[in-house]
C-alpha cells in the first residue's frame, strides 16, 4: 500500500479513494439519524440549521455583523446581481472586495450561483438537469450514492432526517452528476459539495453549482485515480516551503506525503474541517478567487499548527504530527483570526500555475502522463465569465416568488375614486347668486325683498319698477371691465352677503 519515493513516504494510488473513504465514514457514522432523532426536538437550532455538532454556531467561532451593515451589504449586492457583467469586467476588485468581507447570508447562494458561473450554465441548458433527474440512474453509483446519503452533515436539520427532502435532492443532484458526466461516476468527497449548495439553493441550482467546481475550479480533484489532488498536494507542499520553511522541514523529515493530511481538506474545500462561519466566509472567496483560496487555508493551518518549535516539541514522530493536524486547535479557525491570515498570505493564482508547471513536469519524469486528463482549471469567476462569455438573457435574475398584484389601470382608477370621494366630502354647498344687473335678454329673476337703498324713497315699488332700477346703477359702480360675478358681490350689501354665503 505505502513505498517509499523521494525519501518521503507516499500512498499507492489505488488505494487513495479507499482511503479518504474509509477516513470519512468513520467521523460520519457519529450522530447518525438514530442518535439524533432522540433529541432532535429538545435542541435548538442555531442560525446556520445546525442542531448540534462541532460546526454548530458559537460566539467564540463567528463574528456578527450588525444589521445595519448588513442590509447596506445587501444593498449593494443587489445592485451588483442587476448589473453582474458590467461589474464582473470593469470592477472586478470591487466584487473581489465584498466577497472578502463577505457575502451576505439572504444573498449568499445567488451570489454563489453567480460567481461560479452556475447562472448561465442552466441557462443555456435549459430542461438539461430535469432530463437527468428522470433517468434512473447506473445501479453500481447509485448503491453508493445511497449509503452516503446520511453520511452529509447528520447535524444539520435539512439532513438529519431520512428520506427527508435534503436527503432526496442531495441524492437527485448526485445521482444527476454521474449521468452528466459518467467517465467520472461518483465520488464520495463530492457529497459534502453538493449538500454545501443544498443548503443555499434548490436542487437545479445546486447541480449546476456542482458541475462548474468539478470542471472549473476542482478539474480532475473527483476522477478515478485522484491523480489532480496528489499533484496539488506536491504543489502546497512546495508554497509552504516558501511560506513557513519550519513546518516544511519537520514534514519532509518524517517523511509524511501531502496526501495523508490535505485531502479531505482540498477535495471537500474545508466544508468538513472549519467552523460553519469560517466554511461560508472561505467559499465566499473561493468561488470568487478560484483554488488559490484553497492553497492559503492549508497553508494557514500548517503554519498554525507546526510553525514554531515549541509546537513541534509536541510532535516528535509521524503518528503525533499526523494527530496534530486531525485536531486542529479551535483558535486557528475562528472566522476573525482565518479570514485575516488567508488574506495574508503571499500566495497568487500565478504562483500556483508556475508551481503546476514545475510539478507538472517532475511527475511525467517519475511516473509517466497522467492517466487522466482534466479540463484546464479556472481561478476565479472573471476568467470563468470570460472564457464562456453570457448572454444579456442568461443573467437576468428569475424570481422564485411571484406576487399577482393589481394592474396600474386598476389602481389608478381606485385612486381617481377615492380622491372624488374626499373633494366631496370636503367641498362646502355652493348656492347660486343672482346677477343684479343681468341684461335684456336673460329672464328676469323671480321677485324678491330686498331692502331698500338709502336714495330711493320709502314708496312701494311695483313689479315693473324693478327693470328700471337695474338699468340705472348708482354712479359710485365698479367699471363695467369687471366680470358680473365681481360686480355683483360689490354691489351687495354686508346681510345680504352673509345670507347667501
């Protein structure tokens, strides 16, 4: 199984898959349904969905981010998502920026769809995953697919039951990837991935999700063989010799191959190891930045962990190193202290292409050509939008909730409406005011009993009089420019203005 290359202590590669298997069915077969169901009710659930488990939220592991800065953050992501391309080419750093600080959580999985260039893949294949899911599936992954299922965060509420719904799409999405690609099939560190996207998107969205990390951001990393994976472990093992050369000299002393400690690391991009806080804010960045995100997190934890000598004077052999970075101290993953030093360290995506090359080149002169060969890899979601460019159409955001609202031509005619009700009720009575001087050919009015005016004298007027009067108006009468209305409320005296008003 083990042999000797290089003086260092390597694995055979066909046990490699057996191996991160093995590792990862014996961590997950703690708290199982049937232990969980017990007390599935008395535990609360944290914000993230755990109920238990040592991802689940604490103060000590996380850091809030107060409500007001989070709906500015939002605000802001929201107006990005409208106008993704525009941003993705002319302010990339800026994209790159938000997502360090990271992606707020209503927001996170569109983001995540966005970033990983999941969006336009369903787009441009549109009934593409509802073929697959119909199609029953090779019966060889699909046993397999169906032992692990409960095997994906047993702490979590959307898998703890089974035959829950995250246990069924969980099995849609997987069982989906190896009709999608079945030179691949199935391999198990693609399940904690898949149930990762579960958590933020539906199951469509997730699939989609899954295929651009396989084939852009992890090519090769799920391929039988796992030839992707042994090589970017002699790449970290390479960048650490840069970054922390104390730790590189201890693992290279006891002779311990990359692959014995990082590849439930790489392959499973942390989801396994970091607090849940820490896992959300990595692949944040990793979806944005591509696999150099990756490297930084293994080379943070080495150096934590085996970067000094009072460090090392606990670990004098194989077996206690190997113990050392199985339980990683909580301190080194607290969401404050590994987002600063991710973003520390001098690691570039150019950096890690040379060292490939270099890599590259020293296992064809060992071992031969790669057995497989994987896609190119993608380091980050600009170069992943560039290489295949989207339509207008394919980023156009889809509600998922539809709300029938009433048409504007409705809304508009109640408010007419409502606001002829109110001039209604607020308007006062307007009462008709006869015009005293009217003129020959409008009728005239009906009698009345005006009082008399101081010049006329105190005879009785008759009915005939009256025309005569109104066609001699006193000499102190407005002009005659003015309109009869105005001339007739000048003309009347104080009680008969205050009688007909």
């Amino acid at each position: 199984m083990a042999k000797t290359e290089n003086g260092r202590q390597s694995v055979d590669t066909r046990s490699i898959r057996t191996i991160s298997s093995s590792h990862i069915d014996d961590e997950s077969s703690l708290g199982s349904d049937s232990e969980i169901n017990g007390f599935a009710s008395e535990r609360q659930t944290d914000k993230y969905g755990f109920i238990g488990g040592a991802q689940q939220y604490s103060e000590e592991s996380a850091q809030d981010v107060p409500p007001a800065v989070l709906r500015q953050r939002e605000v802001k992501w929201l107006d990005m998502l409208n106008h993704w391309d525009k941003w993705m080419i002319k302010r990339y750093n800026k994209v790159r920026l938000r997502c360090q600080k990271g992606i707020p959580p209503a927001l996170r999985g569109r983001a995540w769809l966005y970033l990983s260039g999941g969006k336009v893949k369903r787009e441009q294949n549109q009934g593409k995953f509802q073929e697959l899911d119909s199609q029953p599936g090779d019966p060889k992954w699909i046993d397999v697919i169906e032992k692990d299922l409960h095997r994906q965060f047993p702490f979590h509420e959307m898998f703890v039951s089974r035959g829950g719904h995250g246990q069924k799409d969980l099995f849609r999405v997987l069982k989906a990837y190896t009709l999608y690609r079945p030179e691949e099939g199935y391999c198990q560190a693609q399940a904690p991935i898949a149930a990762v996207l579960l958590m933020h998107m539906p199951a469509e969205d997730a699939f989609w999700g899954l295929v651009q990390i396989c084939e852009k951001y992890l090519p090769g990393y799920y391929s039988p063989g796992l030839e992707a994976i042994q090589l970017d472990g002699e790449i970290l093992f390479a960048l650490l010799r840069r970054t922390s050369p104390l730790a590189y000299r201890h693992l290279e002393k006891h002779k311990i191959d990359p692959i014995l400690y990082m590849t439930e690391w790489f392959m499973c991009a942390f989801s396994r190891t970091l607090p849940w806080a820490s896992v959300l804010r990595v692949w944040d960045m990793f979806l944005c930045d591509g696999v150099k995100i990756i490297f930084r997190v293994g080379l943070v934890l080495l150096k934590s962990m085996l970067g000094s000598r009072e460090k090392l004077k606990a670990c004098q052999g194989q077996y206690e190193t190997m113990e050392l970075l199985r339980a990683i101290e909580p301190r080194y993953m607290q969401e404050g202290f590994m987002v600063r030093e991710i973003l520390e360290v001098p690691v570039t995506a150019r950096d890690v292409e040379r060292e490939n090359h270099t890599q590259l080149k020293r296992w064809k002169k060992n071992r031969g050509e790669l057995n497989f060969k994987s896609p190119p890899r993608m380091h980050g979601a600009r170069l992943i939008m560039l290489a295949d460019p989207p339509r207008r159409q394919d980023l156009q955001q889809n509600p998922t909730i539809v709300l029938e609202m009433p048409t504007p031509q409705l809304r508009k005619g109640r408010e007419d409406k409502m606001s002829k009700r109110k001039s209604k009720k607020n308007a006062l009575p307007v009462e008709e005011i006869p015009n005293p001087y009217p003129l020959p050919s409008d009728t005239p009015p009906p009698p009345a009993d005006p009082p008399a005016p101081p010049t006329v004298s105190k005879a009785p007027q008759t009915e005939i009089d009256a025309p005569q009067l109104q066609a001699a108006p006193p000499a102190d009468q407005p002009p005659a420019k003015e309109s009869p209305l105005q001339q007739s409320s000048q003309s009347l005296s104080s009680t008969e203005l205050d009688t007909y008003l």
